[in-house]
C-alpha cells in the first residue's frame, strides 16, 4: 500500500510522439491511447525511464527509488511507481484567442480523483456537464460577440456560457503549471483565459482529429531523392497539450544492509522529493524521434 502520493502535470514545448509501432490504420506511427476512451498518454515505463536516466544522481536513493539495475534485478524492486499520465487539456485552434486549452467532463472527473488522492484539494475541478452544443468558459476570451458569443473550435460552432468556478480552477491550476511567482503571470493569466469544457462527445471527437500528423520521407544520400517506399506519416499530441498521472511511493523494499545514511533518507516522503527533484529539474525529453525535436517537456509535481 502506497504511503505518499504526488500528483504530477506534464506540460509540452513540443509536439510529443509516445507511439504503439506499427499501425494497419491510416497513420504508420500512432501514438498511444488508452483503449475503451481513446484518450492519448505517455506510459509510465517512459517516465521511469526518462527519471531514470537523468543526470545529478544520488546513487543510493536512485537505487531504493527505482531498483538495481536489470544484472541484480532480483535483489528488490523498486519502491516509487509512475502510472501513466493521461492527457488533461489538449490545445484546439479557435477562431477567437487562437487557440484554446479543451477538456471533458470525464477527464476532469478522473483528474479530481487524482488530485484527491494527492491531497491537492485546491485542484479539485468543478462538476461541469455542458451539452452537446454547448461549451463552458471562463469568460471572454474565445466567445465571438457578433455570433452571439459563440466559440468555435476548429469546425465545431458552440453556444458558450461563463462558470466562476471554472475560472477558480483554472487560476489554480495556472499556479502549479506556471509558478505563483510575478514573472509568470502573463502565461498564467493567458492559460486561465482559455480553458473551455465541451461535452465528452465532442471531446471524442476532438482527440480524434486534431491531433498533429506529420509526413515523413527519407532521402538517399545520393541522390537526394525519396527513397522508393521510405513515405510514412506519424502522430503526436501537439504543443501545449498537458497532461497529469500519480507518482506514489511505497515503503522501501532495498535490504538494510544496501542503504546508506539514516533511516529518514528511505521514508516514502523522502523518495517521492528525490523524484521531484529529478523531474523538476529542467526540460526533459519524452517519447521517440528525439533528434527532430519531439518530446521536450516539462514536469511539476505537487501533493
């Protein structure tokens, strides 16, 4: 049983391409989704290995923390688990504001749940059910007055209507995105303006079409041109998007006799700040085609 547990948000510099291999679909690379909802996420073995991975290590917590490496893999396992963080906001173009940050009823209802269990109460988002027709804003940002304050979102046209509690949570989670300090108040003021919340049908939609696809060729060397067949197209969640899952922390399995230092060092709280202090540390790379520029992230973690 996990005794601490964090809430960590991922927010994208760049378009992100967790994939599945192969598809027999219309897309060669996928990304990957959870099956029965469709919603796209980056897996927790990529975390874990990106974490893993990374430079300023404490060798003595990073071993507690993710277990030996794979030749001793039998002496424990490792005592912090990353589950998958599922996206939360996926950036839509819209006809007013640019773009807008759009999420679902049952998206938000999953992300309360986590926040909950993180202890981070102030995240607890409202309980919003807009129509079909309908998305639900934080104010003025994306309505078209000449239309009747209508947004529209890519080719959907929808009646709009303000929620305060909306733009609370909006404001909240802008703070944890972007930092409460003064030099991030533009960012945080210009997320908060565009969220919206569409009903889960539309979202569904949404995470189907608007994603980033992008079409891929390899040149001979030669003769710089395509070669015969090397023609494929890839899929990524798009700049912007921001995505959240759990870290939790269970009590550490390494033997006494591997640890070092006092037996505060191994406590859950303990392991859960050194993974904080890795994933917090700077820009991080998720996913594949790291040398195009995919992948660059940046994670926060609070609870």
């Amino acid at each position: 049983m996990s005794e601490s547990i964090k809430l960590l948000l991922i927010k994208a510099l760049s378009p992100v391409h967790c994939g599945t291999g192969q598809s027999v679909g219309g897309i060669d690379l996928p990304i990957a989704r959870e099956k029965p909802t469709g919603i796209p996420l980056i897996p927790g073995s990529t975390l874990k290995g990106v974490l893993r991975s990374g430079p300023n290590r404490d060798e003595g917590l990073h071993r507690a923390v993710f277990g030996p490496d794979t030749a001793n893999a039998s002496e424990h396992a490792g005592s912090v688990q990353l589950a998958d963080a599922t996206l939360l906001f996926l950036p839509v173009r819209s006809a007013r504001g640019t773009f807008a940050w759009v999420t679902s009823p049952y998206i938000l209802r999953r992300f309360g749940r986590d926040a909950r269990e993180a202890g981070c109460s102030e995240l607890s988002p409202p309980a919003l059910k807009p129509d079909e027709g309908k998305v639900t804003v934080t104010g003025g940002a994306l309505r078209i007055g000449d239309l009747g304050d209508k947004v529209v979102l890519e080719d959907y046209d929808l009646e709009s209507a303000v929620s305060k509690e909306l733009e609370r949570f909006a404001g909240e989670l802008a703070k944890v995105l972007w930092g409460a300090d003064g030099d991030a108040a533009e960012e945080r003021g210009h997320f908060a303006a565009r969220v919206c919340v569409v009903h889960d049908d539309v979202m569904a939609l949404l995470l189907e079409t608007c994603l980033e696809i992008t079409t891929r060729v390899r040149l001979d060397p030669d003769k710089k041109t395509v070669v015969k067949g090397a023609l494929w197209t890839e899929e990524a969640l798009p700049v912007e998007t921001i995505l959240a899952g759990l870290v939790l922390a269970t009590p550490v399995k390494q033997p006494k006799p591997l640890r070092d230092g006092g037996p505060d060092r191994y406590e859950a709280k303990a392991l859960l700040g050194y993974v904080q202090g890795l994933a917090t540390g700077g820009v991080v790379q998720l996913g594949g085609k790291a040398t195009v520029g995919r992948g660059l992230c940046r994670m926060t973690m609070v609870g």
